[in-house]
C-alpha cells in the first residue's frame, strides 16, 4: 500500500509538471544517496521525493471493529482499520546553474499540495475497499532539525520541503472472527 501511495504521488507531479512546465518527466521517486553513499542514478535535474518515516495515527486506534456480513446473518470481527502518517522530503536535486529552475518546481510542487490539500486514491485491484484519502500538510523544521535530517540521509544540503501525509489506510486486514447473529430465542415452559 505505501508503494502505490507514492507511486501515485509521483505520477500526479510528474503530470503536474508536465503540464505547468511543458517538460518530461521531472518527479522521480527514489533515495538521494544509495546504501554505498554514492549519489543515486537518474535523479538530477528533478524534484525527487522520498520517504524519511511513518507512523501511525494514534488518536484514531479503536477497539476490535465489527459489522455485519451481505446477508446479515453473521458479525465479522477485525482489527480496525491501520492508519498511517507518512512524512516525505521533497528535493530540488539540480546543478547550481539551474537552481533557479529548481527553485521554480518547488514552488510549483508548494502551490499544487496548498491548492491540493486532500487527494483521493482509488483502492488498489478494483478491491471492494473505500477510496484511500490522503491528507498533506507542510512540515517545519528547525536549523537542527534539518542538519540532523540531511546528516542522516548522507547527504548535502539541498533546497527541500516535508511533508506528512495523513491517513493511508491499510483495510486488508484478516477477518479474526465470524458471529452468527441470533435469529431467535426459545424459552422453556
């Protein structure tokens, strides 16, 4: 499910930017730096994104959720419905003769989440699951927060924005239990 979430991200920017800036593909989803500290193929001249944590949304943990199956004759009992946070860094990976450039699909990626606060996704496979709707509000971060940020991911300092997208919900769970409802009651005389 994260993976389809951020490949959809992807996909919209890049025909964002397709369409404001007449160019190809310039949003790419990848690391900056690969595992052996070298700087990642194929992401230069781009906005690339990626995702630095996730965690869950504590304040909407409920007990076990039930409801009833299509021909009301049972209560399907699941854990509830898993809801995530991810935080993504977005990054103008560009030569210092087009900073500027990168600069302007930043700003680009800034207005199109403000005017584009709340996206819909459609479940994956055609699943009888509701749309995912996914939630993006700029973070803020300190000087240090950032120097610890871009000193964890191995590298420098680039013109970037964070993000933490609310609410990706996992609702692939298992069915734990199924209860026959009670059709009627016998009494004895």
């Amino acid at each position: 499910m994260i993976a389809i979430t951020l490949t959809y991200i992807q996909d919209i920017l890049k025909e964002h930017f397709r369409n404001e800036f007449r160019t190809p593909d310039k949003a790419v989803l990848s690391n900056i730096v690969k595992a052996d500290g070298s700087g990642a193929q194929n992401v230069d001249g781009k906005i690339v994104f990626f995702l630095v944590s996730l965690d869950d949304e504590s304040t909407l943990k409920n007990s076990l959720s039930r409801s009833s199956n299509q021909d009301n004759s049972s209560f399907i009992q699941k854990s509830p419905n898993l809801h995530l946070n991810l935080q993504l860094l977005f990054c103008a990976n560009f030569d210092s003769s087009l900073y500027v450039e990168g600069l302007s699909y930043l700003s680009s990626l800034i207005r199109f989440f403000q005017a584009h606060k709340i996206l819909e996704l459609d479940p994956p496979n055609n699943s009888h699951a509701n749309k995912i709707r996914l939630s993006f509000e700029l973070c803020k971060l300190d000087y240090a927060q950032l120097s610890h940020l871009w000193s964890a991911i191995g590298s420098k300092l680039m013109p970037s924005v964070l993000y933490q997208v609310r609410l990706v919900t996992f609702d692939e769970l298992p069915v734990e239990r199924m209860t026959p409802l009670i059709k009627e009651t016998a009494t004895q005389t």
